[in-house]
C-alpha cells in the first residue's frame, strides 16, 4: 500500500511540474539564459558534495551494519586527521566555488550595464502602484497601464520607481527581478529575443492586493511596436490622471498619449505626492481606534 501511494505521489508531482510556467528555465533573452547557466552551475557545484554524502551515508549503515562481522569497531576514529581534513576541506571548496560564480555573476549581470542590440534603444520608466504597473514611453510620448510592450531584439533601458510602496519589477522569461523604491530611481537592461506575450509580476508583497499586481510584457516585431505605439487612445495621461491612478485598486490595461514628459521625474521628486493607501477604515460609534 505503501509502495503504490509514493508511486501515485511521485506521479502526481511530476504532472503538476509538466503543466507549469517554467519561467526562469525557458529564457527568452541574454540576462534570463545566462542567470539560467548561474543557477545550473550553483546547484551542479552543490550537487557534487550531496551526492557524494548521501552515497557515503549508505555504504557506512550498511557497511557497520549489526549482521556485518568483518566490521570493526574504532572508537577513536572520530579524532582521525584524515576524516577531519574531508569534513572541513569538502564545505571550503564549495563555499570558495560558489562563492567565484556570486563574484563573476554580480558584475558580469550588473542590471545597469548597457546590454546591446539591434536598433534603437527603448527608454522606459516604471512606475509600480498599489497594485498596477505604469510604463512610461518618454520618447514615444506613451503612458500604458499594465502592458509593457517592446521590439524584439531592441536594447531596452528602464528607469524604475515607487509610487507606493517599496516592490520587485519582474519579467522571469527576461530575467533579473529589480526593486522599485519610492523617491529613487533604479535601473535595468533587458532584451527579449523572441516574439510573445511574457508573465511580468510584484515579486515583493506590497499589500491586500498584491496577488493581482501582474502585468504582460509584449515581445513584438519593430513594425508591430511601430503600431501599437500609435494606438493611443482617449485623453492625455497627465498629473491628474495619475493623481487617479495610484489609488488603491487593480485595473485593465490602457494606452494612452503622454501630456508630460517630465512626469517621472515629477513622480521621482515627490512633486506629484505618493498614492493615499488604504482608505481608513470607519469605526462603530463611541469606539476608540
């Protein structure tokens, strides 16, 4: 019985993995396929002592086994050089192993060195809500709601900010999740390398409504961005539009032109203050809060 529930276990796990985003494992440009190769080298590094212990484990329960007479007993080998020189050598190297991939990564994925391309770079800036995603097109004269659409193949450079809370911009098919901070800016460049629609996330929880912060990142061709750019549609995206906007709640996806291109940098200053937050919370009479 025992046998045929791990079996329909290991079963049901291996088709719950099947039918998920991998994400991460499926890198649709440079940054995402070479955190990939990071994360492959890391767990081959740490694979390569764990293996080996577990296998080291076996064979000495079932060498010292109790049935077994021709093993010795030794008391005094817990105080053997030899077994102290694997014990502590073995975690060293690993640590110095992983610890020579952190140090290559980190300055070979720094998120603001440029990353090339063909054609012209996009300029981009983030503003992350309670709980929506703004993109700012400075020189399209763009502001979209929860779609981040961008040219295949075309450098891209984002700029990104809090109008809110402190939260994680995330593209995990684009690779290198950075954080959005209110009055800071910080930067990021990505390339998408393949035509799609991506899952892009919060990956930082920022509230009630955190769950639904989610946004499409849109690989198109330079043709198709060409388009998309010039189907902005309804009133101009200015101060007072945005003042609406960063109230608390989720929203669908809209593009509309840009009425200021300072607007970031607005944001970034606090010239145009953060979002309200929660409405307070009204209290029965003659309570206290």
């Amino acid at each position: 019985m025992r046998k045929r529930l791990s079996f329909a276990l290991a079963v049901a796990s291996v088709l719950a993995i099947s039918g998920c985003d991998i994400g991460v494992l499926d890198p649709k440009g440079p940054i995402g396929v070479q955190e990939r190769q990071i994360m492959i080298d890391s767990v081959a590094i740490m694979l390569a002592i764990i293996i080996p212990t577990i296998v080291a484990i076996v064979v000495c329960a079932w060498w010292f086994r109790a049935s077994n007479t021709k093993a010795r007993f030794r008391p005094h080998l817990v105080y053997s050089g030899r077994i102290e020189l694997v014990v502590w050598a073995i975690p060293a190297l690993t640590v110095l192993l992983l610890a020579g991939v952190i140090w290559e990564s980190s300055h070979l994925l720094d998120p603001g060195e440029p990353v090339e391309g063909v054609g012209e770079p996009i300029d981009i800036q983030v503003v992350s809500l309670d709980w929506k995603w703004l993109f700012i097109y400075p020189k399209q004269k763009l502001a979209s709601v929860n779609e981040l659409v961008v040219p295949v193949g075309a450098p891209l450079r984002l700029s990104l900010t809090s109008g809110s809370v402190m939260t994680v911009f995330f593209v995990p098919q684009w690779g290198s999740m950075i954080y959005t901070m209110n009055r800071m800016t910080t930067r990021l460049n990505l390339r998408a390398d393949e035509a799609g629609d991506y899952h892009g996330l919060a990956a930082h929880i920022s509230g009630d409504g955190f769950s639904d912060m989610h946004f499409v990142a849109r690989a198109v061709t330079p043709d198709a961005f060409a388009d998309w750019a010039k189907g902005a549609k309804g009133a101009d995206f200015d101060a007072a539009a945005y003042k609406d906007l960063s109230k608390q709640g989720t929203v669908t996806p809209s593009l509309q032109p840009l009425a200021d291109a300072t607007l970031f940098d607005d944001i970034v200053s606090q010239k145009l203050p953060p979002g309200p937050g929660p409405e307070p919370t009204p209290h029965p009479s003659g309570s206290r809060s």
